[in-house]
C-alpha cells in the first residue's frame, strides 16, 4: 500500500485487463459475464463495502487530479478511497470498461435549512445496462448513502437496505432525491464530463465554507452497518446499534485506520487550518 501521507504516485498507463482485473480484485467482485442490472447491484454494493469515502487528501496536502488514469490508480494501486469526484469517477471508468454505459451527472445537495450547495456540488452516474431495465442511478460517492442502484425512471419509492428513496420532479427538469422523506440532492439530468467538476473540487477541496475542509473523515459500508473515523473518534453501527469509542493516541488512530479502511499512515492526518 502507499503511504498516504507522501504525495500519491505518478500512474502509467496500463493493459485494460490488467487495470480491470485488478479494480475487480481491489473491491472483491468478479468480472460480470453481462452488463445488466444485477451486475451493476453488485458491483456498487462491493465497491460501497471495500473502498472508502474520506477526505484525507484535503488535509496531507495532496493533489487531487480529476483524470480518470489518476483517479483508478488512486483506488487500485495506492488502495485509498475519496470523495464524490474521485469514487464516481474511477466507478464511471471501471464500468465503461465492462460493457456499460454511463454518464456523469452533477448535483447539488441539500444543507442546512434546504439550501442548495454550489452547482457541481456532487457527482453522480447515469447507468444504461444490456437488459432493458433502468437507467440507474448508480453512486458510490455519497458516503452513508443508498446501497443499491436507484431507478432514475421511478417516482414511487424505492426500498433499500440504507431506507426508502424517491426520486420528485424539481424546477427546470432537474430531480430532487428524497431518501425517508428528506431531500439529499437535486440531479441535473444533463450529461457532464470529468472536467466539468474541477471547480466543484477545487471549492471542496480549498474554501473554509466547504465541510471537507474543516473536519476529518473516513466512513465505509460494512454487511450490517457502517464504520465511521472522524478525527479520533471511531463510530460503528451495527444493524442499527451505534457505539461511539473515542481513541485515545496517535497509536490507536493510526491502527483504526489501517484495521477499518485498509489504510496505511506513519502518523494520523491533521486538519490543514484554512484562511477565510
């Protein structure tokens, strides 16, 4: 594994299967015999248990480079995880790859009071599968977020292990995501490309408004709850059971790191103090 508080490695092209195969290994799926919707299922639930959402980037001083060679080699070879950008971008890779297709979508979420974050405040996948179903909503990026791909088509709620989703007509043909009655995001349906999200990133990235910015955090589905590490407090739930362990060393962050994630660190990240 890299170290993940050195800069990240410069990524050479690779063979496609090589990269494929070993993203595939990398989230513990098996190459699907078929682009259809069951593939799609259980490639979001393996990358959603594997790979986690984090920020620590943000605050090792690391660059982050919206390009599709970076963005896998960042989740293969060095084995981290990342935010929207980077998790829905290398998923959006990985899936092209094997007979899918996809298209980037942005979004705006939803804060405090209903305000709408900044335009290009998320990323999301449109998924088209062989099979005739869908299109999905595919989402890896979102942190605690639905499990299964979401039927873009559907405004009848949708069951799933993390709640009950609907999808509800929005202004100007965008579509709001409800998950259990609350409003997550707002969906623009229009395709985007990788470089369309670069500001989105930057602002996340740098602003002291921006929420990564200003805190820690690593967060990972697991088969029957979520694990959580945001600065030196490790939260687990479990089939619906929360526990809160505060750590209390360097020592003890650093293992729950590598023991919960699958991260590797000489010392645990700080966050970087922002002007503003």
């Amino acid at each position: 594994m890299a170290r993940t508080n050195e800069q990240p490695r410069q990524h050479a092209p690779a063979p496609t299967t090589a990269w494929v195969d070993a993203y595939l290994e990398r989230v513990g799926a098996v190459r699907p015999s078929r682009a259809d919707a069951g593939a799609l299922r259980e490639l979001q639930r393996c990358h959603l248990t594997t790979v986690p959402f984090e920020n620590l980037s943000i605050h090792l001083g690391q660059d982050i480079v919206l390009e599709e060679e970076r963005l896998v080699g960042k989740v293969v070879e060095d084995r981290r995880g990342g935010f929207c950008y980077e998790l829905n971008g290398a998923f959006a890779a990985l899936l092209r790859e094997l007979g899918f297709r996809v298209t980037l979508l942005q979004a705006r979420v939803f804060g405090d009071g209903g305000r709408l974050g900044i335009p290009y405040d998320h990323m999301a996948l449109r998924v088209e599968t062989d099979d005739g179903t869908g299109p999905w909503l595919a989402d890896v990026g979102f942190g605690d977020h639905a499990l299964h791909p979401l039927d873009l088509e559907a405004r009848t709620e949708q069951d799933d292990p993390c709640g009950r989703f609907r999808f509800r007509a929005a202004p100007q043909g965008d579509l709001d995501l409800l998950r259990d009655g609350s409003r997550q995001f707002r969906l623009d349906p229009r395709p985007r490309v990788l470089a369309d999200f670069r500001a989105g990133s930057w602002y996340h990235r740098t602003s002291p408004e921006s929420h990564f910015t200003r805190s820690l955090v690593c967060s990972r589905r697991t088969e029957d709850g979520r694990v959580t590490l945001r600065g030196h407090t490790l939260i687990t739930t479990t089939r619906g059971e929360r526990q809160e362990t505060e750590l209390h060393d360097d020592a003890e962050v650093v293992a729950a790191y590598r023991d919960h994630f699958g991260l590797t660190l000489a010392r645990p990240p700080e966050v970087r103090r922002q002007c503003g």
